[in-house]
C-alpha cells in the first residue's frame, strides 16, 4: 500500500521561510512526477502549486507560488521538497504531496491529475 508522507510545517511569521519534505512508503519516489497541493480553510478545492518530473526534473509552479518557492528532488533519500520563501498569510493551508499522474511533462497538473493524497503538514503563517 502506498503512503505519502509529509512533514516540515510550522508556524511562522510573514516574510519567513519554511522547507517540506515528502517520502513515500511503498514506492521509489524517484520513479515518479510528484506535484504538491494546499488545502486552505475555507476553501472546498485544493490548489495544485508545483511538480517535478521524474524524466528530467523540469518543474512547473501556480502563478500564486511562482518565485518564491521551490521544488526538487533528492534522489539519494528519495525525497521531493518544497522550499517555501517570503511566506504570506495566504499560504496558511495543509499541504499535500502525490504522484503527478500526467507526468508533469507539458504544464502543471490539476487537481484531477494529482493523486491520493497523504494526511499533510500544517502552514500557518502569521503576520
């Protein structure tokens, strides 16, 4: 059975910076496009943010996240994080990793190309 594990949330103030990570159990991750997604409060759909391909590491991110954060891959652990700059009370979500089912190939997933999520790791940024 496959499991997606997040960790690296935290609360931090505006302006601050937090690093996520995502393993999997049951699954080489390098084997995969991995995309994360937030689920905001208040909100019914989550919001696909970034992925990295697992063919040649090209990355594509949501104009929300676009220049401050980053995904990559290390694929000595088999780990895809996210790091996360100049955070702003609107990134206050659980944030989420899974497969990228398209392939994160031509253009960022959507929510119908991200597959089961994990239980996620809590942002919450405070100004």
């Amino acid at each position: 059975q496959v499991k997606f594990v997040e960790s690296g949330g935290g609360a931090v103030q505006v302006g601050g910076s937090l690093r996520l990570s995502c393993a999997a159990s049951g699954l080489d991750l390098n084997l995969y496009a991995i995309g994360w997604i937030r689920a905001a409060p208040g909100k019914e759909r989550g919001e696909v943010l970034t992925c990295i391909s697992d063919i040649d590491g090209r990355t594509y991110y949501a104009d929300s996240v676009k220049g401050r954060f980053t995904i990559s891959r290390d694929n000595t652990m088999s780990t895809v994080s996210l790091q996360m700059n100049d955070l702003r009370p609107e990134d206050t979500a659980v944030y989420h990793c899974s497969y990228d089912l398209q392939g994160c190939r031509v253009r960022l997933p959507s929510m119908r190309d991200i597959g089961p999520w994990g239980q996620g790791t809590q942002v919450t940024v405070s100004s």
